[in-house]
C-alpha cells in the first residue's frame, strides 16, 4: 500500500516534465472543476510497475500496459495487485492481469503484464 503525496506528485512533475497545474496547484484544478490536485497517471502506472518488479525480474517483463480507469487525488492509498490470467505454453509466457485501486476499491489503473517464463 502507497499513500500519495503532494511532494511525489511534485517531484514526479519535475522527473517527467509534466507541469501541468491541475497535478500541483490547488487553485487552478479546483477553477478546472476538480475537487482538487490530481496524480499523473503514468506515476500509478509507475506504482504498478514497482510492485511488478518485486515479483518478477524486469528483464522477463516483455510487455507492460495499462488502462487509466478513475482520477487518482492526493492522500489517497493505492494497492497494486496482479492475479495470472493466462500461461502459454508454446512462447513460455504468463500473462498477468495487474491493477492499482485506492482502499475502497475502486480501480485506477488496470491491464497486462506478460512474462517469458
């Protein structure tokens, strides 16, 4: 579980050279209609690809996407979790669904990792 930070999101604006305000700036994504900051998705997606790589070793990672489903806010707490969808024999391949969701639940970020065996 990773609580999200303002100070993350604001160092991974600096890292990925995505400064857009709604990420930072309270004012300007409460005058946008947000209810407040929001996270970057691919700093989710990163958090998924962390917890990816405590499983398997990244040179096995052979393909790694996701689909941004829900708006992530700051102090939310994310879990990442992976459950094998499907194991190919014939390219010694596992495929494995793998999501990020806040303590409720509800999921911001889902997709595949696939893994040569």
């Amino acid at each position: 579980e990773v609580e999200i930070t303002q100070n993350q999101t604001v160092r991974y604006s600096g890292a990925s050279g995505d400064f857009n305000p709604i990420h930072y700036n309270v004012g300007f994504a409460k005058s946008v209609g947000l209810d407040g900051t929001i996270v970057h998705g691919m700093f989710v997606m990163a958090q998924i690809g962390r917890a990816c790589t405590t499983w398997i070793d990244q040179k096995n990672i052979k393909f790694f996407g996701v689909k941004f489903k829900n708006m992530t806010n700051m102090g939310e707490f994310l879990v990442c979790s992976g459950k094998i969808k499907k194991k190919d024999d014939s390219t010694k391949t596992l495929t494995i669904l793998v999501d990020a969701k806040n303590s409720e639940g509800e999921v911001k970020a889902s997709g595949d990792v696939i893994v040569a065996l």
